[in-house]
C-alpha cells in the first residue's frame, strides 16, 4: 500500500519540477542515522567501595574515631566481573545484527536476533530490532508480537510505541495506531516523525483537519500541506493532492526568497 501511494506523490512531484521529501516512516529505516536505538548502556559498572565512620565515647572527656573501609568480597567481585563480561558480549553481537540489518542482510540478523532473546529474554532491545526486521518484511502479526513484548520490558517507551503504532498502520489496524502513536507523541511531543506518522494515521481515517493539525505540529506549514498531498493522493484525491502540492511549492519559493531580507532584518534589530 505504501509503495503505490509513494509512486502517485513522487509522480506529482516529478510532474511539479520539483523534488519530493522524504516520507518520516518508522524508525527502522532513519536509526541507521542514529545509532540512538541502544539507549542505555549495554555494560554495568561495579560501585566503588564505600567508607563508613563510626563514633564510639568511652568517656565524656575522650571521641575515638574509627574509621573502617567496607571492601567488596571477592564473590561480589566475581559477580560484577560477570556481569560485565555479559553486557560486553551481548553489546558485540547485538552491534553484528544492527551491521547485518543495516546492510538488509535481515535473515541473518534474525537469527542474531533470536539467539540474543534466547539468551537475555530479560532485555528490550533484541525483542524491538527483530520487531522492525519482520515489519520489514511484512511478517506483521510477529512484528506486532515482539513489538509489544519488547513494550512489556520497557514500558513508557516513545520509540516502541511509535513503532508498534506505525506496524497496527500498515496492518490497517488504525485505531490501535492511533491510540499507540498518540501514546508516542504524549510522552515525547517534540519528536516531529511521531507528529507525521500520527497524521498520516488521522488522514488514513478520513480525518483532515486533525491530520493537517498534526503535520503543523510536525514543521512547516509548507512541510504540512506537503504531507496533506500525500494523505489526498492516499484516497485517490488528485486534484486536492495537486492543490496541497502547489501550495507547499509556493511556500517554499518564498521562503527561499525571503531568506536572505528575513536574515538581515534580524540582524538589524539584534543590535
């Protein structure tokens, strides 16, 4: 679906003389520009020892002061040892997978993928990226699946709930796109491919004017009528989608032109 809807807005803006935006899309396809989707640190790091100081009065006239260094036991040692040799493990090949996905070398960073839940079911990350990975190739209901599961460990997430919210979308499930991308935008309302995907969803649904309010909230009003061609070509509206295009071209001719004065302007009135 997305593929012909794409077709019919770069074919507008072919016919326009003008080069189209980039659709916003999923994070699946834009972290390989940033690598942000490891959020936390893949190792742990041990505490440094701890000093207590105890006061003892023998005598009203006389404080003596001990002073005792608690120093971890070597089982305590060994555990952090442990565990850092785990996180530097995992960390290396969940760093392979990210390399083999960005490469679209998807068969083989699933199996990646799947051995790391195997092994670490407790972490978020392996359950998000082998979500992306099946939402890349269409196998939806398991994206959907580990989407959610990946949720279940870290809940609140902006980033999975934009995801799982862009997977309901492309399975036409949109009021659970909605509900999961408005989820999204609540807790993080600066991140403007929330904003457009949540519109692209609102467009989907017929909704217009919450779409175009959405988009708006996103960038430009330029960029925003842009995004509205593309929801009017989505429902076969071609005269509508032309109009948006011509506006959002308009738009950008001016503000091409008004640069420079804008420039100046500010500049005067800054001294």
């Amino acid at each position: 679906m997305r593929y012909g809807i794409l077709l019919i807005v770069v074919t507008l803006a072919a016919a326009s003389g003008c080069a189209g935006r980039s659709w916003a899309g999923r994070g699946a396809e834009t972290e390989e520009e940033q690598p942000s989707s490891v959020r936390e640190m893949l190792s742990r790091k041990g505490q440094s020892p701890t000093v207590t100081q105890q006061a003892n009065r023998t005598n009203p006239d006389i404080a003596l002061a001990s002073h005792t260094t608690s120093v971890p036991d070597k089982k305590s040692k060994n555990n952090r040892s442990e565990q850092e040799r785990e996180g530097n493990g995992f960390m290396k090949r969940f760093s392979q997978a990210r390399g083999l996905e960005s490469a679209n070398k998807l068969d083989e960073a699933r199996a990646i993928y799947q051995q790391l839940i195997s092994e670490y079911s407790n972490r978020w990350e392996p359950y998000h990226r082998l979500g992306l990975v099946a939402d890349r190739q269409q196998r939806y209901v398991e994206a959907e699946s580990l989407l959610s599961e990946a949720l279940r460990r870290k809940p609140m997430d902006a980033e999975l709930f934009a995801d799982l919210g862009y997977c309901f979308y492309l399975q036409g499930k949109l009021d659970k796109a909605e509900s999961a991308l408005s989820k999204s935008v609540s807790i993080k309302p600066s991140e403007a491919r929330y904003r457009n995907n949540l519109g692209l969803v609102y467009g989907a649904k017929g909704r217009t004017e919450d779409a175009l309010e959405s988009f708006r909230h996103a960038g430009s009003e330029a960029d925003a009528q842009y995004n509205m061609a593309f929801v009017m070509a989505m429902h076969n509206d071609m005269d509508g989608a032309k109009k948006r295009f011509k506006m959002a071209l308009a738009m950008r001719v001016r503000a091409r032109r008004c640069g420079p004065l804008n420039r100046q302007i500010a500049m005067a009135n800054s001294h």
